[in-house]
C-alpha cells in the first residue's frame, strides 16, 4: 500500500515544450505583441518528435521516370571523327564499333553524305536501337595523312573541321529564334579517335594531335595490334602514354589496342565470328584477351559517353569564351575608331571654318583698301584737270 501510494503521490511527468529565453532575462513565453529582437528558441529534452514532417518518398523514381522517357523520345546523338595515316583500318574498326559495314553504305538505317568536299571528309550517319534507347551515330572520316603528298594540307583538313563543328555550335546556341533548331550540342565532336601506327611513334602524329589538343576529346587507338607481341604491344602502350604526357597533350582515356576486321568465319558450332584469319589460327576482334573494341565501344557508348559529353562541353565552353571576347575586343576597336574619327571631325572641321573666315576677312580688308587708294587716285585725277 505504501508503495502503491507513492506511485500515486509520484506526479506524471510532463513534456517539455518549447521556450523563448531572452538575453539575460528570465525565460518567458512569447507572444505575437511582445516578440523580441533578441533571444532564441530552446528545445525541451525530451520534446515531441512525432510532429516532424515525413520523409517524401518516389522523388527520385519520378525523376528517373521522366528522363528516362524524354532519352526514349529523343534518343542519343554520338559524334566521332576518325584521324590517322592511311591503311590503318579506321573505317573498319568503326564497323566493328557499331556493327555496321560501312563500306557498303546499304541499309534503309544508314546513308553516306558528303561534308565539305573541298577537303576531302565524309560522313557517315545512321540511326539504330540498343536496350530500347534510340541512337543517332555520326562518323567522320578524314583523309589518311598518306592521301597527300601536302602534309599540311591535311593537318589543315582536319582542324578546319573540328572549328566548323565549333564555329556551327556557336551560331545555333546564340540564333535568335531557336524552337525546332538544332541543339547545338549535337553540333560538337564527342570523339577523335586518334589511330598510332604499330611500333612506334612519329613525329607527323605528335604534330597533329598539338593541334587539336583543346578543340574535341581524343582517344587514343594503337591500330592493328596484331601486328606486335604482347609484350611489345605492352612496351608500346606505355611509350605512348609516356610521350604524350612530356609533349601536355590531354586525352580522355589510355590507349586502346585494337584489331578491326570485317572477315566473318562460321565456327564448328555454328555460331559467327568476326576477326583475322592467320596461318597459326584466327583471332577475334571481340575477344578482349587480344582487342579492346569491346572496351572501346563501352567507352564510346554506356560507361565513358557522359564523360566524354562533359569534356567536350568543357572544350566547347573555353572555345566559346575566346571567340566572343575575340569579337567583344573587335567591336570595341570599331568603337573607339569610330569615336577617334568623330574627334577629329569635330575638331578641324571648326578649325578649317576659322580659318575660312580668317582668309575671306583679309580678302575683304585688302579689297577694301585697293577701293580706297583707287577712289583717291580718280579725285587726284579730277582734280588736277581743273587746275589746269
């Protein structure tokens, strides 16, 4: 009974509320009226927390939902531009990419077209569906530095694309009326595949690969890979990573080894395999152990396709920002010309009106005077006629 009376005599014990504790005053509860300046809110211990608002749930599904729907309506564009010497396998290893024969141009999916013809560049664009996401490949392929006997005709070539893929950009980002125009992101290169010969590095690839270090993202290729042992393909692959690092050329990922072939053999099992048939077996160009077109094709389509955009949008905004300041300084000459010019007119033209009445006003004096002295010699005259 004691007990039990204590644990009635025991008061339940209240929540905490909130209180309003003033600077160095006792603590008080607020009102609307008397609200002050200069105190602050302090929570109880043990106060309520069943009154916070809940978690939202599905924000980031929904979102997911929405783009997911818009990347199904508009599809992917991808840009790639192939430059290195002749004989290199470059239009093959873009057939190998995509899995398109590209030397046939056939197919409803697939057109070849003409870009700028002066100069020799061909593009090769076409649209395909993978894992229900819709794609819109364009690739372009230069002109192998052997095609001319003007190498820097072909240096020319290839750098007076990547400005024109920069220079065209530009216009559609900065059109007045842009609803149905062209995004200008689909404008720019997401890729130079850049192919070394096997063995070694020349000083022809060093000098064009400075010229478009800044202006599109670069990949290095080292092109028929076969053609070397592991072990100098290994060697290989570190001088050029080496090299490229002393001469500051900026590339997105380390050297792909590739082999390309569009050579299809039917196996025992009855199954399609794409690769090089040699004496001592074939090899294809899927298998990773000797080609890295799989590791390639991630690179350029699923893993490395986000990177490769954010890179060229970094190269797209640093061309951006020269060429209008270019033009912001020009404008700003023009200005200044134009103000000099008015100066100078505003200045001699008074100067020469001045000078104008100076010269008419002596004119007049001095024709005054020959008036007088000729007044005076015809009274001279009359005079000493009468005299006589």
């Amino acid at each position: 009974m004691e007990a039990q009376s204590q644990a009635i005599a025991t008061p339940a014990k209240t929540k905490a509320t909130p209180r309003w504790v003033e600077a160095g005053a006792e603590s008080k509860s607020p009102s609307k009226s008397t609200a002050k300046t200069s105190g602050r809110w302090v929570e109880g211990a043990n106060s309520d927390k069943s009154t916070e608002l809940p978690e939202l749930a599905g924000v980031r599904d929904g979102i997911m939902r929405q783009r997911m729907n818009d990347l199904g309506a508009k599809g992917e564009t991808i840009n790639i531009v192939a430059v290195g010497e002749s004989g290199l396998g470059k239009t093959t290893l873009l057939s190998n990419i995509f899995s398109k024969d590209l030397r046939a141009h056939s197919g409803n999916d697939s057109h070849l077209h003409p870009v700028m013809k002066t100069i020799g560049i061909s593009q090769t664009e076409f649209k395909f569906v993978m894992d229900e996401v819709p794609f819109r490949v364009t690739m372009t392929d230069t002109p192998g530095f052997g095609d001319s006997l003007d190498l820097e005709r072909s240096f020319k070539t290839v750098i007076k694309y990547l400005d024109f893929c920069n220079k065209n950009a530009l216009q559609e980002e900065t059109r007045v009326t842009r609803a149905g125009s062209t995004n200008y992101e689909d404008c720019l290169v997401d890729a130079v595949l850049f192919f070394f010969a096997p063995h070694r590095i020349k000083e022809v690839d060093l000098e064009i690969l400075r010229r478009i270090d800044g202006k599109a993202p670069v990949i290095p290729v080292l092109a028929k890979s076969d053609a070397m042992t592991m072990e100098e393909l290994t060697l290989f692959r570190e001088e050029v990573v080496k090299t490229l690092a002393e001469n500051n050329i900026t590339v997105v990922h380390e050297p792909f080894a590739v082999v390309a072939s569009m050579y299809p053999k039917k196996t025992s099992d009855g199954t399609v395999k794409v690769g090089r048939e040699y004496p001592w077996g074939f090899v294809e160009v899927e298998n990773e152990d000797y080609s890295d077109i799989g590791a390639l094709r991630r690179c350029i389509l699923t893993d490395g396709l986000s990177d490769l955009k954010r890179r060229k949008i970094e190269l797209y905004e640093g061309y951006r920002s020269r060429t209008l300041l270019k033009r912001q300084n020009g404008l700003f000459k023009r200005v200044i010309g134009t103000l000099i010019r008015v100066a100078v007119v505003a200045t001699i033209v008074p100067l020469a009106l001045r000078m104008e009445r100076g010269v008419m006003n002596r004119l007049a004096s001095s024709g005054g005077k020959e008036s007088d002295s000729t007044s005076q010699g015809q009274s001279e005259r009359r005079s000493s006629r009468r005299r006589r």
